[in-house]
C-alpha cells in the first residue's frame, strides 16, 4: 500500500493506519488478576453464585456487583457513517471501536460496539430492549436521517437510561460552545447572529434546536433542494416542523440567498460552498465547515472572508470534535444515576466546554483541543449538576 493521507501537520501511511487497525482496537481487562485458585473461586463458582443470588433477589444490586451500570453501548446499523454513507454493520464496526476506545480514555467509561444486521426502526428498537440487562446507557451512532429521529425517540420510550444519537446531539453541543466562543472573541452577542445551517439532517435539526433553545432566533436552514421554508411542499415532517420554528424573513431559495449578509455559516450537510457564496456574509464573520473528511468549503479560503473559520479536521486551528462532548455528557449522566439526557443538560455540557476554552479563547482557539484532559471531567460535573434538577426525572 502506497497512498497517503497528507495534511498541514501530518503525512500518515497506509500500512500505518491498517497497522493500528488490526486485530480490533478494543479488548477486555480484568479488574483483579485471576492467577490463584482462591482468585478463581471468588471470581467465578463457586463465589459468584452468592452474588448472582443477590441480584436475583434485589436487581438494583446489579449496578454494584456488575459492570452494566458503567458499560455504555454504542449501536449502529451503518447506514450514514462518517463521510462514507451506508457502508453496512461490518464496515461500521471499526468505527464503532473507535467510539468505544474514547469512551474509555476521555470519560473514563466502558463501552461495547454493536452492530446491528438490520435497518428496521422496529427491530432496532426491540434488540435494544431486550439487551438493557447488559448495559447502562446506549449511544447510537451513524444511523440514518430521518430514521435516526424516530429510533431515537422510541429507545429514549422503551428504555430507563440514558440515551442519546451523538450524531445529533454531539455535533450540537459542540457546535454551540464554539459558537459561544467565536461570538465572545468578537465581541458578539450570539443571541444577535443571523446564522445559516446548512444540512437538515440529524445534526443539522439538532444544531439548530440546541441554538435556538440559547435564544438564536435567526436561522436559516438548508437541504439539499434549498432553503427549508413553510413554502415548500417536497419536505418530510421533520423538515416541516423545522420550517415553523425556523427563517424568521421567509426567505426562499438556496445557498446564495441564505448567505447573503450572514452572520455565520454552520455546515454539516457534506455539501460545497463556492468562494463566492461565502464572500457575500457580513463582515468578520464565523464559517463552521465541519463535513468530514472534506469540509464544505477548505479552512484557507474561507479565512479570506471570515474572521473565524473551524472544521471537524485535526489538522486545521478550531476542530469541532464530539469527543469533547459525548463521553462528558453520558459520564455525568450515570455518575447521578439519570435516567434522562435533557436538553439543559446539553446545554450545561456546551456551557462547560465554553468555561474551559475561556481561559484563553482567540480566533484560532474557540474551543479547547479534543486531546484537553480538563474537558471531560468539566463537562461530567457540569451535566450531573443539570441532571439532577428535578426536570430531569
């Protein structure tokens, strides 16, 4: 193998990537060697039979004598993942790992990937039902838009622990603490941002509830056929319903006539934006191209018309990564036993990753580096404390 990815601040090979990839990225540890006879006896039978009675008996016991209560499964059927599209359960799994393995090292949290050989809502939702013995939070991940909405919904339903599509809601914390950030670099008052998304899909919808709950009233919302708008009869319900909440001016049209005097750019739609689209936003304006592995519009053009360009990349200043979220949000939501991940815990993680970034914000720093150890365990205090309001119940 030859090829190469290059960007401004690594070359990596091939072989090196296959290299870190084989044999999986996950295993199994033990909490305790098993190298005595008196080890085993503890661990398995015959000790273990004395635990198992207990939580037969009294099931709550299974959240101390188990790892279920701190093991997080991170589902997938492989039908949008990464920039990749429906590659399928196998093919997702990698990825899936991938999660996992952050899970543990930024949240301090267990996790197992599954996969799952079906796109049915129905059998989705009932896999996972009958799995909840097994874990103690479920974060679904690269499932298809609209899909993506109803699945989550009915898992939130069916089970009694936290549940989140990080697609949705992670791209949305982040992307509001960095909104955050940019508007306070500015000078800006966010609330005052005429803001563009462009996407409505599952993070797109998601970006934008979460701005418009922080009092963004100003948002525009693009599909792949135009402005999304009350106007339009080739939407589905989600998009319909987003219409209502959505472009205050009525505005109609596509890219063009939506970026026109805007404030600031949002992209997670995969989409490109010419030069001349972007050229056309206010003066210091805030460009988010966050479409991996390509962004909509590459970092070094669009800093010619924005004062503050970010991308999903590494290689780029201002990444906005869901690592600086997920393992956070679902940490502080088991820490206090939540049942729930609500909206004001989402914005009390965005809140968090914003307090952390303060301490040195500029134009090339408008939220912390994924790899900032400070991130995760700001965020898990700060969503334990939302959580346990009792709006969370």
């Amino acid at each position: 193998m030859s090829e190469t990815l290059e960007s401004s601040q690594l070359i990596i090979t091939d072989d090196e990537i296959f290299a870190a990839h084989e044999g999986g990225k996950l295993s199994v540890g033990l909490t305790s060697p098993l190298d005595t006879q008196r080890a085993l006896s503890l661990a398995y039978t015959p000790g273990v039979a004395q635990v198992s009675r207990a939580i037969a008996t009294d099931a709550t016991l299974a959240g101390r004598y188990t790892w279920a209560s701190r093991l997080v499964a991170v589902v997938s059927d492989g039908t949008a993942v990464l920039g990749l599209g429906d590659i399928g359960p196998a093919a997702s799994l990698p990825v899936m790992e991938g999660k996992c393995a952050l899970f543990k090292e930024y949240g301090g949290l267990n996790a197992i990937p599954i996969v799952l050989d079906t796109k049915d809502p129905d059998e989705i939702v009932e896999t996972l039902v009958r799995l909840r013995p097994t874990f103690g939070a479920v974060n679904l991940e690269d499932i298809s838009a609209p899909r993506c909405f109803e699945i989550e919904r009915r898992v939130i339903e069916a089970l009694d622990c936290p549940v989140m599509h990080d697609d949705q809601h992670g791209t949305a914390v982040v992307s509001l603490a960095a909104l955050m950030g940019a508007a306070k670099v500015l000078g800006r008052d966010m609330a005052t941002l005429r803001v563009v998304v462009s996407g409505a899909g599952a993070a797109g919808v998601a970006c934008t509830n979460l701005l418009l709950a922080m009092g963004v009233s100003d948002i525009t919302v693009l599909d792949s056929r135009g402005i999304v708008h009350s106007g339009r009869d080739d939407m589905n319900s989600v998009k319909v319903e987003l219409a209502r909440r959505t472009n205050p001016s009525g505005r109609t049209g596509g890219l063009i006539e939506a970026l026109d005097g805007a404030d600031a750019f949002l992209g997670v739609s995969g989409g490109l934006v010419p030069e001349e689209s972007i050229a056309t936003m206010a003066p210091d304006g805030i460009v988010f191209a966050l479409s991996n592995p390509d962004p909509e519009i590459h970092p070094d053009i669009a800093a010619k018309y924005a004062a503050i360009v970010a991308t999903g990349r590494s290689d780029f200043p201002n990444q906005i990564n869901n690592v600086l979220a997920f393992p956070g949000i679902f940490r502080g939501a088991l820490d206090v036993g939540a049942r729930r991940i609500t909206e004001k815990m989402m914005v009390a993680a965005a809140e968090a990753i914003y307090s952390v970034a303060s301490e040195d914000l500029a134009i090339d720093r408008i939220v912390p580096s994924p790899l900032d150890r400070r991130v995760g365990e700001a965020v898990a205090a700060a969503v334990a404390l939302a959580a346990e309001d009792p709006d969370w119940v």
